[in-house]
C-alpha cells in the first residue's frame, strides 16, 4: 500500500480565509490600513500587551523598520545570535551596522545571556534575542544588561507569538518585537509580520517610516492638512486582504494553539524513551517560559546520524528538515568577520539538529506514522560531553 506522504509544513486554513478576502475587496480598500488590518491591530496591542502594533508585509520587513527607527549607522555593533535565520542580521547590515555573533545555549538555542556582556564595546547599540522555536530568551538577564549599558533590545520573536516569559508576552519586553506570518508559522497569510513598538516615543516615527517616509497616517487622522515626505521610509505595509487572510487566523487562535500543543506534547511523551536510550536531545523549556509550540525537534549526536536519519524517514514518506546555518561560518559572516570556531554550539546546532512535520492540521494518524518511523532509527554515534555540551565522539 503507497501511503500518502507525509510534508514538513502544509498551510492549514481556518475556513474564513476567502470570505474575508472577498469582504475585503467588496469594501473597496484592498490596499493597506483598511478594516481587516486595524482589526489585526487590535487584537495584538490587546493580546500580546504592546503599545503599537503594524503589520508588515514581513518579519524582515519588522526588523528593517526597527533598524531605521534606531537610527543605525555604518560602523554601529549589534549583538546576534548566529544560530538564527539571515534576516535577523540583514536589518542591520543593510543600515551599515557590524553583526557581533554571539553563541547560543546548548539547551535551548537561544542567545547566551552569560555571554553577552563581554561582546560589547563603545560602539554597541543593539542586542537582539531570537526566542528560538518560540521558547523565551532570559529576557530578565538581556534587558538588565542593555540597561546598563544603554541599549536597545529587538525581540525577533518570529517563532514564538503568544509565547510568555515570567508571564510576560514574547515581543512586549523590548524595545520592538517583530512577528512572522509566513506559512510555516502557527498564525500565517502566506507571508506577512508586524512590528510590535513598546516605546510610545517611537511610534509616530514608526508609522511614517512604514508609509513610505510619509505622515500619510497622521493626514487621514486629520492631524495635518496635507501629507508629504517627511523622513526615511518603504513600502512596508501589506494589502488588507492578507489582512483579511490573517485575521481569519487570529479569530482562531486558541484552537490553533490548543491543537498545536496536542502535537507537541504527544512528541514530547512518545519520543522520550526513544531519545533518553539514542542520546537524542529532544527541546528543552524552561520553567519560567510558555513556549509557543511552534517546533518540535531532535539534536541527534552526529552529522552523519542527522544525514542518516534524514534519508530513513524519506524513505517511509516523511520530510524532515535541518535548520539554520551558523551565520558566523557561513561566508557572508566571514566577509563580516565571523569564523570557524568562534560560536561552537551554532555549528553544533547546524550540524545535528533536525525538525520533525509539525503544523496546524498534522492528523493524528500522520503523527502515529511519523513517531513509528523515528522510533526505528538508532542513531551510530554518542554523545561526549566534555565540553560543555553535545559533541559526538
């Protein structure tokens, strides 16, 4: 018997994506700002506690605005994260910025908080914590250092929408918090972001940035009699009707969320055997965090075992993915002064992590098939923790 196959990502609809677009269009303002984007607004300024929220067209699109509106210039430092994905640094070099790669945690991938403090110089501006398959940073840690030394703090929490730290929601805690809506994240219109600002002094600015550099915004609000350019700025704004699409996903967000729980904990329960027996790591959340049950994945003790184990589940249907590449090996952040060795965890991560199929509408049947698979792979290699965290021997 051919069993269907089984996708890493499928694009899961509520069943009120089409409606609302097709409402939108009848409104006559398919462009931006318009009724299904203010709804969108509402609900995060309501929901994730942030002062301002804008959609923008992408979480790239987020970060790129909050690199402008810190007024980022050639030569400014900002401390990354290497294990993350391009965008994160991109904002910043695109204004002239130097990227600093700091490592990333063994347990949970995200930015090292003890490592942090040494990296930064006289010409730091920004850190900028990436909540890692939704799992807060230590957040308490990041912004008492940035105080300290009078920085910014950008939450790139593309990963981790209604996810909490000590209570508090990821994206609210910084300076900005950017979002995803991309099809592989829990809430999507295909592609889409919003830049959440949680200083009231910067959203003027803000909105006139993402107008094209135009107080557009303050215009139609009457504030001024005619709007022109005023600063810098793009079209960062998306259509209401992927608004429209976006919000037919936010009405429903707590079954969205509920169901991906349901996958992630029958993960968690069904593959720990496996794992403790393998030397698997499976995701590690810390008690102070609500992760946003974004991923689910493995850290397997070899790159060979993660080649290995990549073919079997192909073989039975299944598509798993790795993740990211360390951005300081990568050449590009040679180019920026990243090298071999500098953030070993990154590269450890690049080199055996791997994410199982995980998405809204993943059926319980598709799940049985893909935990079956993996529980008859028995990785070769083994775990030497002798330096601190995974490495096979």
């Amino acid at each position: 018997m051919n069993l269907l196959k089984i996708p890493f990502n499928r694009p899961s609809l509520t069943g009120k994506e089409t409606n609302y677009i097709f409402d939108a269009i009848k409104r006559d303002h398919a462009s931006g700002d318009g009724f299904y984007t203010k709804q969108c607004h509402a609900f995060f300024e309501e929901h994730l506690s942030t002062k301002k929220a804008l959609l923008t067209t992408s979480c790239t699109h987020a970060l790129e605005m909050a690199a402008i509106l810190l007024n980022i210039q050639p030569g400014d430092e900002v401390i990354v994260p290497s294990y993350t994905f391009t965008s994160t640094v991109n904002a910043f070099v695109l204004r002239g910025a130097k990227p600093i790669f700091c490592d990333v945690r063994p347990d949970t991938f995200n930015l090292d908080e003890k490592k942090v403090e040494s990296l930064i110089t006289s010409k730091t501006r920004v850190i900028v914590p990436v909540h890692y398959a939704g799992i807060a940073c230590e957040m308490d840690e990041l912004t008492n250092i940035a105080k300290k030394h009078r920085l910014f703090v950008v939450e790139d929490n593309a990963q981790g929408i209604f996810g909490r730290y000590k209570g508090r929601h990821l994206g609210s805690i910084g300076h900005f918090g950017t979002l995803s809506f991309h099809e592989t994240k829990n809430i999507n219109c295909g592609e889409g972001g919003a830049l959440l600002i949680n200083d009231p002094q910067l959203i003027e600015r803000a909105e006139i940035i993402r107008e094209k550099g135009t107080n557009r915004s303050q215009f139609f609000r009457g504030q001024v009699d005619k709007y022109g350019w005023v600063d810098l700025g793009s079209s960062f704004l998306p259509s209401d009707i992927l608004a429209a699409y976006l919000w037919a996903q936010l009405e429903k967000a707590p079954a969205i969320q509920s169901r991906r729980k349901r996958i992630w904990e029958t993960y968690n329960r069904e593959l720990s055997d496996w794992a403790g027996s393998n030397g698997v790591q499976l995701p590690f959340v810390p008690k102070q965090v609500e992760q946003s049950y974004h991923m689910f994945y493995l850290v397997l003790p070899s790159l060979e075992d993660r080649t290995a184990f990549i073919a079997h589940m192909k073989s039975k249907g299944i598509t798993c993915v790795f993740h990211y590449q360390a951005l300081h090996a990568s050449p590009m952040g040679n180019r920026l002064g990243g090298y071999r060795g500098q953030c070993p965890v990154s590269e450890m991560a690049s080199d055996h992590l791997v994410r199982l199929p995980f998405f809204n509408s993943l059926g319980e049947e598709e799940q049985r098939r893909v935990i079956s698979a993996v529980q008859r792979f028995e990785p070769k290699a083994r775990w030497n923790n002798s330096n601190g965290f995974p490495i096979a021997a």
